[in-house]
C-alpha cells in the first residue's frame, strides 16, 4: 500500500509562484511513475505534469514553461513548483503514483494510477 499526501496548496495572487509537495509513505520513489492531476470546479480531472522512473518529465500544454515537477529521492518527495500561476490554474491538485509502468502515459490517463492522494486546493486570485 502507498500513501500519497499533498501539501502547500493555498491562495495566491496571478504571478506568484507556489510549490507543492508530495509525500510518500514508500522509500522507493523512484521506483514508480508520480503525476499531478487537477480538478477544476465543473471541469473534468486533468494531468498536469509527470515524471517517469527515470526522470523523464511531461507536461500538459497550459503549464509548459510554467510549472516543473520534480523528485527528491532522499526525501521521498515529489514537488510541482508553479511559477507565474494564472486563475485557470485555479484546481484542486492530487498527486498520483502508477506503479506498474516505467514511463509516463501519453494523454496522462489517470487508469493508470493505482494510488492517489486526498488533494489540496490551489487558488490564484487576485
């Protein structure tokens, strides 16, 4: 069983940069594929930012050059650092781990992900 805890959601204003975190219970972070998905109000869940096994990392299209998932091994953490968030970016964001694949799904399809986190909610508003 994996235990996947979001943090650091909060509000913050168009243009300030967040990070949230991720924490594993498992000491083999690296061994599985970790995702950033959100929810907006009304809208459908939606991958944001995946890094495979090796580190390989993927973006959705709204977020690139924006937002940076990254893995801190040690720490069994992974972070999705928002920089330059506008209000669409407005969500609830869950972390997810796919512990079957070693490369992260094209079109971040959330059948793939076993264990999910309980969300923490991102506001940009000015």
């Amino acid at each position: 069983q994996l235990l996947l805890v979001e943090s650091g959601g909060g509000l913050v204003q168009p243009g300030e940069s967040l990070r949230l975190s991720c924490s594993t219970s498992a000491s083999t972070v690296g061994n599985y594929v970790t995702t950033w998905f959100r929810q907006a109000p009304g809208k459908e869940r939606e991958g944001v930012a995946c890094i495979s096994r090796s580190g390989v990392t993927t973006y959705e299209d709204s977020v690139t050059g924006r937002f940076t998932i990254s893995r801190d091994r040690a720490k069994n953490m992974v972070y999705l650092q928002m920089d330059s968030p506008k209000p669409e970016d407005t969500a609830v964001y869950y972390c997810a781990a796919d512990v079957n694949h070693s490369t992260c799904a094209t079109g971040f399809n959330s059948r793939n992900y076993d264990y999910w986190g309980q969300g923490t909610q991102v506001t940009v508003s000015s």
